[in-house]
C-alpha cells in the first residue's frame, strides 16, 4: 500500500502556500499524482444580507479572493511541472464540505487544514474538517495552523486505543509508517479502562506494524486524575519529538449536529504537530 494518488484543498487563506507546498513534497515522495481543488466558502445570497457587514466584506474581497485563487493556480501548475509530477487543478464554486469529499473518494490521502479563528478566509464551512474526515471515507492529513513543519513523518506517533477507529487509522498511515525512522504507539491507560487488556492489544499492533520493517517502540502512559486524554497525547508528541500524529477521529451524528468525541475535539481545537486521522 502507498499514496499513488493525493487531494489538497486551497482556499484563499494565507494558509493555502504552505498546505500546497507540503502536498507537493508529498507527491515527490510517495510520487503520487497531485490533485488540487480551490474551494471557498460560498454564503447564500439571503443570509448573506441579512448579517450586517457580511455582503460588504465579501465583495470587498471578491478581487483580491480571484487574484489569489489565479496565483495558487499559476503556482501549482509550475511546481507540478518543475517537480515531473503529473497533476490536476480545479476550482469550483461549489460548497467545499460537497466538493472536496466528492473528490476526495477518489483519493487516496486528503491535505486540509485545522480552522484558524483569526482567518476569515480560512473558514469554508462550519466544522470543515470534522465533516470532511467522517464523511469522506479517506484518510485525512490535517496541517495545524500555527507553525512551520520542515519534516513529517519521521517520527510518527500512534493514538492506540484498540477500536476499529484507531485500527483504521494505523493501517492508512502505513504508507508514512513504512518511511518513518521511528514510530511510537502510544497507550493510554486510565484508571478505570482495564490498563492490561490495552496493553496487550498495544504488544499486538506494534508486533503488526514492526512486520512492516520499521523500528517501533510502545510507550504506556497512566492518565492522572483530572488530566484529558487530548492534552496528554499533544503532550506526549511534544515529548517524544514526533512530527506526526495517527489516531482514529470518533463522533457521530445528532439530528442536524455533528457531535465529536471529547478526545478528537481537543486535537482538533489544540493540535501542534499534523495529525493524519480515519474514520
């Protein structure tokens, strides 16, 4: 198994050169076809005038969104060609969270990017990434939006929990795991779990994974009252120097809300490192 075949989403967020840029040393590595979709937050016309303040700023940025949408273009197609990758670029005015999964189906790994609350542009649709990872069936590889990544995937971290999510999650990140010089399967135990039982399920992945060739070490840790586990493990990628993260993303939908477990919320929320979830 590898990435024969990558999907990034851009939009005109200041986010979008450096998201294009590690998708493209991903398509180098794993010399993988590049697909790039370029979409934005559409607003219906009625709401969009009902809020005071929106129409004018969207059409106030309606130039400048079409020049950055034109130089991401002029930017992609040079890179692909200078790199002798083969690659694709659309741009569409549907709604993201309908294109980019429609497209994404067809991928074998997605680039998107955590929600930055100081971007307006970086907000195509509200909870982008969640709805993207539980609906697209791929696995997702998200950038965080704070800091600058030379490496990924050296070091990878794995959330292991023993649940079909988790076990979804290591498998698509073989590709990566394969690569890495060194991948770390994290445990944790809390009080309460049945520290045992996810210790022997951890002994068992990491017998599966190191089958694969690569060096794995298993790191147990024991959850402290009051601690969660979503900042014990950005904690723990800290510590242990990793530059990726793998874990399986849990929610489920209410009615109309899509509700996300306590551990994927922080993650999402809070993430320091990129974070390749599944579903």
């Amino acid at each position: 198994m590898t990435y024969k075949s990558i999907l990034v989403h851009l939009n005109a967020s200041e986010h979008a050169h450096p998201r294009l840029e590690l998708a493209l040393r991903l398509a180098r590595q794993f010399d993988a076809h590049l697909d790039g979709i370029y979409a934005m937050f559409t607003p219906q016309p009625q709401p969009l005038y009902v809020m005071a303040g929106t129409a004018e700023y969207y059409l106030d940025r309606e130039p400048a969104r079409l020049e950055r949408r034109a130089a991401l273009e002029r930017l992609f197609h040079a890179e692909v060609t200078r790199a002798e990758l083969m690659g694709t670029w659309t741009a569409t005015n549907e709604h993201a969270s309908v294109a980019v999964r429609r497209a994404g189906r067809c991928s074998d790994l997605i680039v998107a990017s955590q929600n930055d609350p100081d971007d307006p542009e970086s907000y195509v649709g509200d909870q982008f990434p969640e709805n993207l990872i539980m609906s697209v069936g791929r696995p997702v590889l998200l950038m965080p939006y704070a800091g600058a990544f030379s490496s990924l995937g050296t070091h990878v971290m794995v959330a292991w929990d023993g649940s079909r999510e988790a076990t979804r999650a290591i498998h698509d990140a073989l590709p990566f795991i394969r690569r890495a010089r060194k991948t770390t399967v994290v445990i944790i135990n809390e009080a309460k779990s049945g520290a045992l039982a996810n210790r022997i399920a951890g002994s068992d992945i990491a017998a599966f994974t190191a089958r694969h060739g690569v060096n794995v070490e298993v790191h147990d840790v024991e959850l402290a009252h009051g601690e969660a586990i979503g900042d014990v493990l950005l904690s723990q990628a800290a510590d242990l120097g990793a530059d990726l993260l793998v874990m399986g993303c849990y929610g489920h939908a209410r009615w109309h809300e899509l509700v996300m477990g306590g551990v994927t919320r922080t993650i999402l929320k809070s993430m320091t490192v990129p974070v390749l979830m599944s579903h």
